[in-house]
C-alpha cells in the first residue's frame, strides 16, 4: 500500500504514528515539561544519584517517572544520567487491555547512567536516543550534577547559524559588513551573542551580551541602538551605542554593520560573536 491513512474510521493507529503527529505539532522539540511533578530534580548522595518525578516531551513520545528512582555513577568517571529510548526493544503485554488486570511489561525507556549520548532521531524510524537530564563529574566518593536546561529541536531547517566565531577570534568586525538571513517570511527571530573586552581589555571573550529581535521589529529599512557595555575604566563599565541596520530587500532581511559607529573606538570593541536566526513557530524552555 502506498498510501497508509491512520487517522480514519476503522483503520489501525499505531504509537509511532501518534508520536509523529505530537513531534510535528510540538514544533519537533524534545523537553521536560515545566511544572509536572519536580521536573526530574536530582541530588546526589555519594555515588548515587536520586532522580525525582517528572514529565518528558521525547520525539512526541509522552514519558513520566512517578517516583524518585536511585542511581549508582561508577567512582571516577564523567557522564550523563540520561532518559534512554531504545524501539528495538518490545514492550511485552500482559492480558486483555479491557480487563482490570492487563498490564504491560515495559522495555523500551529507561532512566540510566550512560558514558556518552545517542543522539538520534525515533521519529525519523531511527530506534535509540539518549536524553540527557544531567552531566555528571565523579571522584571516587562523590559525584557532582550540572543540569541540562534547555530543549532540543530536531528540525534542521527550524535554527539557522550564519556565524559562530571561534574563541580565538575575537569574534567578526561589524562596520560596514552585511548578512543574508535569508527569507523574510520564515523569520521568526534573530538572535546575537557578543563578545566584549574585560576591565584591562586583554581579552574579549570573558563577557558575554545577548540581543535578541522580534521579526515584527524590522519594518521596510529599520535601525537598532543597542547599549552594550564595550569597555572599563577604573572598574566602571562604559557604555557604547551599537547602531545595526537592517533592510527587507527583494523579500530577504538584510543585516547591515555598524556603519556610523566605525571609527568610535568604545564602538569598535564590542564584535558579534554568534548570529542565528530561528524560522517559523519556536518553542524553547
């Protein structure tokens, strides 16, 4: 058959169907969901690890851990405690599911303790995926949690990079320079990182600025004042103005550089370090 229908009279619908419709409709993002249960909370007593309740978003699969569930991390080793995915394995039913009784022996997702990540795509009929809820440090006595906050989208077309500078470069000059962020349609917002110069200027990588723009704040041709810190001077931040063009031309949003601002030294400091653009509808916790 070509063409499989599941959502139609009396033709059957599988869990894998179902998750791919959930994944789509959730903007292909996978995240724990804030405010069910403690959000899988841990706290480590030596080298167990003690996870708390919570609910996961996972390729459009729904996960919940509904008790505090312990975990061993071997003495000496870096990892993850993740929530694993793994279809290749089977759920194992027990009974009829009209009956009281039935009950299902579940197989295919885990809490665990894992050396490196499978980063995969279940929707995509890949069969595992590791979903880190935390990075883990371990001695030969205690164990140290650093948490992981953010959601991952598994839709390559959803976040656009047109720049990541490198930690030794300073990150890119911005006067007179321009970007293509492609279609003005697909915009939904343009995110900017920047790097600026410590209190002896030596180094312009140790403070870190965010910007971010609402595509509703470009009209035909729009210019943005940014305060950014730029400088030091005796321990008292200075502030520079960066003025950033940008122009809706032929349907692609133009990004152009600091024009007015190149040869204001405080100005010159501050260098983008990262753009990216995100498309369509965005979801991020």
């Amino acid at each position: 058959m070509a063409i499989r229908p599941f959502t139609f009279e009396h033709m059957v619908n599988t869990a894998g169907s179902d998750a791919k419709i959930y994944h789509a409709l959730g903007g292909k993002n996978s995240y724990v969901v804030p405010g069910y249960g403690n959000e899988f909370a841990a706290t480590s007593q030596g080298l167990k690890v003690l996870v708390d309740t919570g609910w996961l978003i996972c390729f459009g699969r729904n996960i919940q851990n509904d008790s505090i569930e312990e975990l061993t991390v071997p003495s000496n080793t870096t990892g993850y405690i993740t929530v694993s995915l793994d279809m290749t394995k089977e759920n194992i039913p027990h009974g009829n599911w009209w009956e009281s009784d039935y009950n299902v022996k579940q197989n295919q997702v885990k809490l665990e303790v894992r050396s490196d990540l499978i980063w995969s795509s279940p929707s995509n009929d890949d069969q595992q995926f590791s979903f880190p809820l935390y990075s883990y440090i371990a001695n030969n006595t205690t164990v140290s949690l650093t948490k992981f906050d953010e959601s991952f989208n598994s839709d390559p077309y959803r976040t656009v990079v047109h720049l990541d500078a490198g930690t030794g470069s300073g990150g890119y000059w911005t006067a007179a320079d321009e970007f293509n962020l492609g279609s003005f349609e697909s915009i939904e917002w343009v995110l900017l990182s920047w790097g600026s110069p410590t209190r002896d200027g030596a180094n312009e990588w140790y403070t870190s600025q965010f910007t971010q723009f609402h595509k509703k704040q470009f009209m035909d041709k729009a210019a943005q004042h940014i305060p950014l810190i730029s400088g030091y001077n005796s321990g008292v931040p200075e502030m520079a103005a960066k003025i950033l063009h940008w122009r809706t031309e032929g349907g692609k949003l133009i990004l152009k550089g600091d024009n007015f601002n190149s040869t204001n030294s405080f100005s010159k400091k501050l260098r983008i370090r990262k753009i990216v653009v995100l498309q369509g509808r965005w979801h991020e916790v």
